[in-house]
C-alpha cells in the first residue's frame, strides 16, 4: 500500500458537518478540495452527495443506485451545504433528494436509493480477459511533460490511477478507439466503514470516464480550445468493495453526437467480481466544432 498522501484530505471533505438550520429537510455543510483552475470536481460533490444522504437512513440500508445532474460550476474556494429531502421510507428502500448549495444556489442535483441488505437472483459480466494488472503498468502521477500545475494536481490526488492504454493526458496515441481500461485506488488506507469506500467510489467514478469520449476522436486534455463539462451522472453499486485496493474500471463511449458525448464503465475488482457500473453524459466542443 503506497504512503496516505492525500488520502486525509479526501476523508477530510467527507466528513460533513450536521446544522442546526433546519426546515423539512435535513441539512449538511462541507469544504472542497483545492483544485488548480478553482471549480469543484465534480466527484468530490457525487460523494457528498451520497454521504449527506447516507447520513439520513438507517444504518442497515446501503446506496444501491444514484442519479445526479450537475448544475452550475462549483467554487472550490466556498464552502458548500446539502439539503436532503427523505422522499419515501419503505420496508426494503428508501429514497433521498440530495442538492448541494453554494451561495444559495444550486450546484448539484442528485436522487439517491437505499436497500436493505437481501439476498435473490445473482449474475454479473466477466471481467475482461487480457487486460496487464497495474504492477505491470506506471502510475500516471510521475509522467513528464505535463503543465507544472496538472502535474501538481495529479501529485497531490488523493487517488493513484494507472491508464492501460497511454493516457491522454497530453497527447493520443495508437488507434483512436472509443474505449479505455485504468486501475484505480486510493493513495492510503481508508477506515473500516461500508459508506465510506461507496461514496469515495464514486468520487473515483469521475475521474477518468469522460476519457473514452475523447479518445475516440484523437482529443488529449491538452487540446487547445477543448471544452468539457459533465452534465448528470448515474452509478450503480452492485457489491461492496475497498477502494484502498486495486480497482479496474473498464470505460466505452457508444455515442457522441450534437456536442454531447455519453460514457459507461464497470468497476471489478482484481479477482474479477464486479462491483459497480456507471454512465455519465458530458457536453464536449471541439476548437473545430467537431
């Protein structure tokens, strides 16, 4: 297990502050991460999202599913506040609108659903076959030739990342192709709590599937004049897992058309035992209004 690094700092912004400030709803407060260009990243706000709502539920009911639309940009500079509607309390689910709040404003979007722990039918997707694990491949932190301040970013994340295929970080390369595979997990342990590994998850769970969008038409993150924005985001977790241990998130795009791009992936762990899937829709512009 590598050194906790920033590991502190992402438990730090999980770690949601109750308010007395209450109406129907129930009421969370939190701080952002510091991020170079200064907006939010929007899987920090999925995870507190999840956890604000978690925090109204019984503890024996566990975030199944989450669907979320990103609103506005977010000020990593402010501090934000949750509000959490409890729709619908029923005898295996439960149901939480969570928005996130930034100077009165709305940011963030997200209805989430709880189950109880059940057993029934089971069945899941292979794992692909063929795909090097991450001790063969370079943490994506140490790679050269990135903008001093990306590679600040990438340095102090929370989260180590290892692309398959080179990553697209400043330029592509190989055959343009609408799919990608990285190993993902957290740069430290994280505590022994079921809520905490679902909702860094899906923090992890934004971090690189916009990727298959942009692969698939030869567009690095260093494009001059690109442009991306996520829009809405839905996960479902399936099984629990430690997001402190190796991670392989497997992404495809099936479609990209009017400035709009659509991604999916799946998360196994090593043994293969899939654990969550997720899609997410972003608006992409392309400098040559590809």
């Amino acid at each position: 297990m590598p050194e906790s690094g920033h590991v502190d700092g992402l438990l730090a912004v999980l770690d949601l502050a109750s308010s007395d400030a209450r109406t129907t709803e129930d009421i969370f407060t939190g701080v952002s991460q510091a991020m170079p260009l200064g907006r939010v990243f929007g899987g920090q706000v999925l995870a507190q999202a999840v956890i604000a709502a978690e925090r109204t539920v019984d503890e024996g009911r566990a975030a199944h599913s989450m669907h979320g639309y990103f609103l506005r940009p977010g000020d990593s500079t402010r501090g934000m506040t949750f509000s959490v509607d409890r729709i619908h309390d029923g005898r295996s689910f439960s149901t939480r609108r969570t928005q996130a709040f930034q100077e009165g404003v709305p940011i963030f979007s997200m209805i989430a659903s709880f189950e109880v722990d059940a057993t029934g039918l089971e069945h899941q997707d292979e794992m692909p076959a063929g795909i090097p694990g991450p001790d063969h491949l370079s943490d994506d932190s140490v790679l050269a030739g990135l903008h001093p301040m990306s590679k600040r970013h990438f340095d102090q994340s929370p989260v180590e990342v290892r692309h398959v295929e080179d990553p697209i970080y400043a330029t592509v390369g190989g055959e343009r192709t609408a799919h990608q595979s990285v190993w993902v997990r957290t740069r430290g342990e994280v505590p022994d709590d079921p809520r905490l590994h679902r909702a860094a998850l899906a923090y992890m769970s934004d971090l690189t599937i916009q990727e298959s969008v942009l692969r698939a038409h030869g567009a690095s993150w260093a494009t001059p004049g690109l442009k991306v924005a996520s829009l809405d985001h839905a996960m479902w977790w399936h099984r629990p897992a430690r997001v402190d241990e190796w991670l392989l998130y497997v992404q495809q795009s099936p479609s990209a058309q009017g400035g709009r791009g659509l991604a999916t992936g799946r998360i196994f762990t090593r043994e293969g035992l899939l654990v969550a899937s997720v899609a997410q829709e972003i608006m992409v512009r392309m400098p040559d209004g590809g």
